[in-house]
C-alpha cells in the first residue's frame, strides 16, 4: 500500500483519478487543491474517510507543498490552469500555477527523494495539418501555440532538467484531449450538453475543422496509474486512444444523441491561434507497459457522459451561467 499525494485532484481528471485509484487500489490518496473556479469539492463526495482527505492550499505554497510531500509516497502533479480560452484572456495565473506550482513541487520531491508523476498534454507539441499522416510521438518537438501550452511545456522542461541535474525520479505523460463525467462546463463537450439541456444551440469555433483527438477520462487514468507503477524513471509517455474526430462531427453526434436537427447549431468567432490538429502515437505505451484502453467506441462513452450531465445538473448549474457570461464578452 502507498500513499499518493494528487494535486488538482477537485478538477475533472484528478477527481477521476482519486475515484479510480481508491476503486482499483489500496492506497490512500490526499488530495492539495486550491479550488480555484474550476475546482470542486462535490467531486470528491462519498468517498471513505478512512482513506481520502482533502488538504485546500496552492501548489505555489511552497511550506504546504513540503510538508505534503514529505509525507507522501508518490506525487501525482495534475493542478493547473487547463482552459486556453481562459490563457487567451489573462495568461497570469497559468504563469504562476503550470510554472511557479510545478518549480514548488519539483523542489519538494528533490528535498525529499520521492516519486513524481507529471501530468501534461499533447499541445506541447503545437499542431498537424489535416492531411499529415503524421501523429505525435514521444520525439516530436515542442512548439507549443498558446499560453497556456507553453506554460504546460515549460512545466514539462522543468521535470526534464530536474531528472537529468538532480536525479529527480519523475516520469512524464502527455495526454489527448479528454472527456467523461466532472467536466467543467467551460470545455467543448460539457458546453454544448448543458446548453442543449437549456435550450441553447451548440457553438462551434470558426468552421470546426479542427481535430482533436478525444479518449475516456477514465482511460488516460488508467494509463497514468499504470506509468506510476511501472514507468521508467525519466521517461515521457504520450496516452491516447486512436480517437480522432473534428469538431463539427463531434457537435452533429451531440445533437444526434440529444434528439436534436443535426444542423441546429452555430458558428461563432474563432479561438485566436487555433490549433487546427492533434493525434497521439501511443505505440510506446502499449508496447513497453501493456495498456490498452477500455472505451474503444466514442459514441456509447459521449451518450454515457450526456446521462451523466442529465442526471447532475445540481453539480454544473452553479458554474453554468458565469461561464457563459465570460463567453459573451468574446463573441464566443
Ligand atoms: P481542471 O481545470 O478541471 O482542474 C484543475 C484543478 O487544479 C482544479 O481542481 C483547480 O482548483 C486546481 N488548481 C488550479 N490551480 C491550483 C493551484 N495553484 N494549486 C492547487 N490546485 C490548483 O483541469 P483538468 O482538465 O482536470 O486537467 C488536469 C491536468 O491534466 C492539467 O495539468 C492539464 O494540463 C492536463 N491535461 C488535461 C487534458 C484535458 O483534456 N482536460 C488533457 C491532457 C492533459
Ligand atoms: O489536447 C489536450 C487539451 O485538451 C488539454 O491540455 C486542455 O487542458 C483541454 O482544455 C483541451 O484543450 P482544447 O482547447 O482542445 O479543449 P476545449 O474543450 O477548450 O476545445 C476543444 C475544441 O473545441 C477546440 O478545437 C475548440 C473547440 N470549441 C471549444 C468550445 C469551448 C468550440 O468549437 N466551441 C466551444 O464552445
């Protein structure tokens, strides 16, 4: 049994990771969560007292961080500022969260010669052109696009030197987009559901060419927890599960499932700097750790994840119209 110290873990992967981990383990999990707008401690309702505690305090603190750390088996660093429109409009707490948090952490670890996982995403990479047969790779360079990604990709080049100067043992995993159940309802997915509960027609950036390449929340947490266990230290893992899909087709299959005209939706201003393309090569992952993921069929895990949204509004109402109200101002 080990004790996981998981930060950002009252956001929508690291409150699905807890819920995994405890499920499928027996280790403790404490959770470090600022919680931030994006936060939310009802994700984390129900779970056993015995084994879970939530600690509220910033990753940028850095005596909470030590203390944290110290007491903890294995770090698992999810925290950040994750939203790009969010980074398009006032980039300051991502400087402080994604780079500042992770300099505490990786700090923390050093100190006291505990396990890191870093959790980072495919936008590291920048993007692809439609008609690339290419895909991500672990030895894709990094141009990151936005300010949010290149604070996650200094974040990553953080990791990387304090493993090759200090002998940090930490290991890497840049993930695709994710969706499932505890999902913010700034994100794409969530957006467009609980606007059609309310009547609202889907709004899609510029034309919705742009290709993401989505998988289970659930699956990029299993991969994670498999990389903890059996990960080499030092190493990067891309996760992803072969799930590319434009944005259009994605908002036509919401309006299909939800019972709507599959063209009842809008196009609005586009998100300045689009990347217009990301694809993951998760051949490493599989090969060398044996993971493969559980949801293969997007269609059954979005009209899952609409059940979820239909059977929660008490959780996403509260953020719903304060979410929107920021959209307005940019058109969006
Ligand atoms: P989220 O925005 O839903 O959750 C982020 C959590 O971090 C929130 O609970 C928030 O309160 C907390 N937080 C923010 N600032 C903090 C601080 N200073 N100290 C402590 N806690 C703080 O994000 P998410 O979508 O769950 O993403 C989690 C991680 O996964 C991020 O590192 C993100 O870059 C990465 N990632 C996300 C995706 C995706 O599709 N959502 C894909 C790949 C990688
Ligand atoms: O690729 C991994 C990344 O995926 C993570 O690192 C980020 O934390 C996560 O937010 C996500 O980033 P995206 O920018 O791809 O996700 P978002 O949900 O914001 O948008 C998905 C796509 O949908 C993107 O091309 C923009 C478009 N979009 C988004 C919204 C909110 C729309 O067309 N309409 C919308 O209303």
């Amino acid at each position: 049994m080990s004790s996981l110290l998981v930060t950002g873990g009252a956001g929508f992967i690291g409150s699905n990771f807890v819920r995994h981990v405890l499920a499928t383990t027996d280790h403790n999990v404490t959770v470090l969560d600022a919680i931030t707008y994006a936060g939310n401690a009802a994700s984390l309702d129900g779970l056993p007292e015995d084994r879970f505690r939530l600690v509220v305090g910033s990753v940028c603190d850095a005596d909470l961080v030590n203390d944290l750390v110290a007491d903890h088996d294995v770090t698992v660093h999810f925290a950040a500022e994750s939203h790009n429109d969010n980074s398009l409009n006032d980039p300051s707490p991502f400087i402080q969260t994604n780079l500042v948090g992770t300099y505490e952490l990786l700090q923390a670890v050093r100190r006291h010669d505990k396990r890191y996982h870093h959790i980072s995403t495919d936008e590291v990479y920048s993007d692809l052109e439609l008609d690339d047969p290419a895909k991500f790779t672990e030895n894709t360079p990094y141009n990151p696009s936005s300010p949010y990604s290149s604070t996650k990709a200094g974040s990553d080049l953080l990791v990387r030197a304090w493993v090759r100067s200090f002998g940090v043992q930490a290991t890497i995993s840049n993930c695709s987009n994710n969706y499932g159940p505890y999902q913010h309802v700034e994100k794409f997915i969530p957006r467009q559901i609980t606007g059609l509960i309310d009547g609202v027609r889907p709004k899609l950036y510029g034309a919705g060419e742009n290709v993401r390449d989505w998988i289970h929340v659930d699956d990029h947490n299993s991969a994670v927890l498999r990389i903890i266990d059996d990960g080499v230290i030092g190493e990067t893992y891309l996760i992803g599960a072969d799930g590319e899909m434009n944005n259009k087709s994605v908002i036509e299959l919401i309006l299909e499932l939800m019972d709507q005209p599959t063209d009842a939706y809008d196009h609005v201003n586009d998100r300045p700097g689009h990347d217009m393309r990301y694809a993951i090569d998760a051949t490493r992952l599989r090969t060398e750790l044996g993971w493969t993921p559980t949801y293969r069929d997007f269609r059954s895990g979005l009209a899952a994840t609409i059940d979820w949204y239909r059977a929660n509004e008490d959780w996403w109402r509260p953020m719903k119209a304060a979410t929107e109200a920021k959209y307005a101002k940019t058109g969006q």
